[in-house]
C-alpha cells in the first residue's frame, strides 16, 4: 500500500514466537502447569469479565446498548472492545505485565482477550499501539500497547501501524479528572505517514478515554474512517 508505513518484522517478532514454544508451561499466578504458560482454567475464572458493557465506552451494566453518555455524547471511535474490570486478578496481572515486563502475563491476558472477544475477523486494516514518547520509552524499555498489538495482529493476520508517535511528553494521567486529562493530551500525538482507512487503537487499560480520544482526533484529521478501542481492562467507573 503506496504511502503508508507498517512497521517492519523486528528481533522481536521474530523472537517472541520461539520464545512462546520453548518458555515453561506454567500458569502466571498459580505456576502450576498449564497449556503454553496460558491461565489455568480456576485463575482465568478470577478474571472479572465486563457485564454487558456499552458498545460505545465499555461502561458496565448498560444491558450491553450505548451508555447516556454516550448517547448523549457519542465517542469519537466507533466502538469499544474491553474484556475485564481492573481489579483483582487483572489488576495482578496487567501491573505484572506493565511494571515488571513479565511476558507470561502478558501473554496469559492477550490470548484469554483473543480467546473470548471474537475478534477473528476485525474488520480493520491495521492495528495502532498507543505510543509513548520517546523519552519515556527508553526510560521504561517496554511498551504494553506494542506489545500486545504484535500479539493480537499475529492471531489476526494484521499489519501493525507505528506511524502515530507521541511528539511530546506528558505528565502522568493518574489523579486527573477528565478535563484535565484532556488538556493535558492536547496535541501531543503527531501521524508522520498516511495510515490506513480503518483501525484499532490497542492500549492496556482505558479510564476516562481521554487517551482514546486524543489519538482518534489525531487519526480522523489524518484521514482515517473508522478506528475502534481494543483494550485488555476498563477502570472502576469509581476510580475514575
């Protein structure tokens, strides 16, 4: 495709697979032995899926149709796919996965995400890590949102897109309130090539959204027609 820019098989896409057949098959909570270090079925019940959440922002208990807020303020995105609360056993493990660049976790979430979303035919042309600013990329060494892009983009036969960067640094989110967080992400995202037409933003957690809607603004004024959220949690509306 003329013009756009998909990032190229890395050491690491060509590692992780041969690290996925040789790496112990153990669960990541229990460690007891389970299918290519995948949760064993008691752990994987521990993960509080979402109950019939909103198709637009992943609020819980919406008898699974658009929230009021998103009725009365539709999201930029066109939908939202989430898989569980951000508590408990998820919690574990997304802060394993994010804080400790434990890949068992990691890779434990990614595939019961895959195995319960349906999501074998997308209906997207790429997927779309949320990126982090160069800075803070080399500080941390490991970008959840990339990680698990390359993942689910495997199972889907899907190019992943890097193009959409980060330009500047942001404080961190944490402790904000919607309006704040907004502020604070305004024009921070940048889209150096042409993307594709259609596709979906992957993070690891979505809160307020405010993320989300930064970079599909930053998408639509690209010319992007159509993006959805893939996101492995969603915050306690609470928590908020």
């Amino acid at each position: 495709m003329t013009g756009i820019h998909f990032k190229q098989r890395s050491f690491k896409a060509v590692v992780t697979p041969l690290l996925d057949q040789v790496m112990s098959s153990l669960c990541p909570m229990c460690e007891q032995n389970s299918a290519q270090s995948h949760l064993c079925d008691v752990c994987a019940g521990w993960l509080q899926p979402l109950p019939d959440p909103c198709p637009g922002c992943a609020a819980p208990n919406t008898l699974s149709t658009l929230c009021g807020r998103c009725q009365q303020r539709p999201p930029q995105w066109q939908s939202a796919t989430v898989g569980w609360v951000l508590e408990g056993a998820t919690r574990f493990l997304i802060h394993r996965m994010k804080y400790h660049r434990d890949l068992a976790s990691a890779r434990a979430l990614a595939h019961q995400w895959w195995l319960h979303q349906g999501m074998h035919d997308p209906g997207v042309d790429a997927l779309v890590p949320v990126p982090l600013h160069r800075a803070k990329a080399r500080k941390r060494g490991f970008n959840q949102a990339e990680w698990l892009a390359d993942y689910w983009a495997r199972q889907a036969g899907l190019p992943v897109w890097t193009s959409l960067v980060k330009q500047r640094p942001t404080p961190p989110l944490e402790g904000l309130n919607r309006i704040q967080r907004r502020q604070t992400l305004r024009d921070a995202f940048r889209v150096l090539k042409p993307p594709p037409k259609r596709v979906a933003i992957v993070d690891d957690v979505l809160t307020t959204g405010a993320t989300a809607a930064e970079l599909t603004r930053t998408l639509h004024r690209a010319g992007v027609m159509h993006v959805e959220l893939w996101a492995l949690a969603r915050t306690p509306l609470g928590n908020q």
